[in-house]
C-alpha cells in the first residue's frame, strides 16, 4: 500500500491508502477525494482528473505523456508543467508519500 495525499487549493488534505497496480484517480474515487471525478473511468478521455505533482515526486510519476494524456489536458483549466491525468498515474510502492494538488476550480 501506498499512501497518497490529495491536497486542495484551500489546503484540505485528504490522505488514502492505495493498492499498487490502480492509478492515482481510482485511488481518489474509491476514497470520494473531492475534486477527482474520473468521468471517463480512467480512459484518458477526458480531464475530470487533473492534478499537479509536486515538484519532488515529478521525477517519480514522471511528465504527462505525449500522446492522449497531453491531448486531453488541452482541456483541462490552469495546466501547469507538472499537469497530469491522475488516470495515468499508477500507483507503486516508490510513490508512498505522493502529493497531489488539485486545481481552484476543480472541486
């Protein structure tokens, strides 16, 4: 397990638990973190997920991906250079500890 913290722009934290193998937002969803939708179940099809990692954990989850990921962050609002889907982000034993900010105006 890994513990993960989503951290909203007022400063609430919301620490869950999150089994290895499932990605960031699915940990979010099952634990109602506000803020983490995941309209599309976790396609990269839309940007329901958005979150920024923390400068220290960016060279752990790594950038957002060309591709699909940076398509759909098009559509995100305020994308910063650590802007990911939360849906690309699987959860390993390395990310115990991870921060992830939430958006203003995601919530």
């Amino acid at each position: 397990m890994a513990k993960i913290n989503y951290i909203e722009a007022n400063g609430n934290v919301h620490t869950v638990e999150a089994e290895p193998g499932i990605s960031a937002m699915e940990a979010a969803v099952k634990n109602a973190v506000p803020g983490i939708d995941g309209d599309c179940g976790g396609a990269a099809a839309c940007a329901t997920c958005h979150v920024y990692v923390d400068p220290e954990w960016i060279g752990k989850t790594g950038p957002a991906q060309e591709g699909l990921e940076k398509s759909m962050l098009e559509f995100a609002e305020e994308v910063r250079d650590t802007s990911r889907l939360a849906c690309q982000i699987s959860i390993t034993p390395a990310l115990d500890g991870l921060q992830l900010h939430l958006p203003e105006r995601q919530h």
